[in-house]
C-alpha cells in the first residue's frame, strides 16, 4: 500500500485508505463477518439449486425479480423534477425544431435559387 499513489480527481478507494481498512471497531468487523457469511450462505443456496441434476422448475431469484419489475413498471415511480424536464426538452423537443428549421430555410433558399435561375441541377435525367 505504500506504493499506491492517489488519482488528482478521484478519491483513495476504502480498501487502500488505512483509517478505514486497519482502525475498525469490533462490532463493525463482527457485523462485516455476519454480512459476509450471509452472502456466502446465499450464494451457496442459489449453486446447489442450479446445479441440481433432478431439478425441475424454475429457480425464482427475488433480486432478478425486483429488478425485473422496477425496469417494467418506471412510470408509476418516475419523478417529474427540473433536471428529467430539462433533458427531456432538450434530447427531445428541442432536436425536433432544429430538424425543422434547418430543412425549411435549405428548401426555403433552394427553391429562391431555382426561381432566380442560379441554381444548376448536377444530375439531368433528362435533356
């Protein structure tokens, strides 16, 4: 860890920055374990049952489930506020009216050109 040399715009992760990593209390160490040995205990389960040769239905992940679920149902749960206001005018409506303005005034001084006589049409299909 002496070596490792901190990033100008980025913070030392908490596994290299030695307050957080040596100078823990007891009980946060104890409930680290207790976190640890949870995840393990699930990931355990979830293997048994994949690699299950006599397995029939299908194994239900809840987390997959919920994520799943959040990704279908986002309209009852989104939150109008100024920053989705804002790039929705401006991913939305505002490269709308941009389109529009830059195909009229080009059809717009086209078709001034073609009337004046100064604009020459590059393809004749036709003599």
């Amino acid at each position: 860890m002496a070596d490792y040399k901190e990033a100008p715009l980025a913070s030392r992760p908490k596994t290299l920055n030695p307050n957080e990593y040596f100078n823990l209390s007891l009980e946060y160490r104890r409930a680290e374990e207790e976190r640890s040995a949870m995840r393990s205990n699930l990931k355990l389960q979830y293997q048994t049952q994949l690699n299950n040769p006599h397995r029939k239905a299908l194994i239900e992940d809840p987390a997959l489930t919920r994520w799943i679920y959040a990704r279908a149902h986002t309209y009852p749960h989104f939150k109008g506020t100024f920053k989705t206001s804002l790039s929705g005018l401006l991913f939305g409506v505002v490269p709308i009216f941009a389109l529009y303005y830059l195909f009229k005034t080009d059809r717009d001084k086209k078709e001034a050109d073609i009337k004046a006589g100064k604009y020459e049409r590059r393809f004749a299909l036709s003599s």
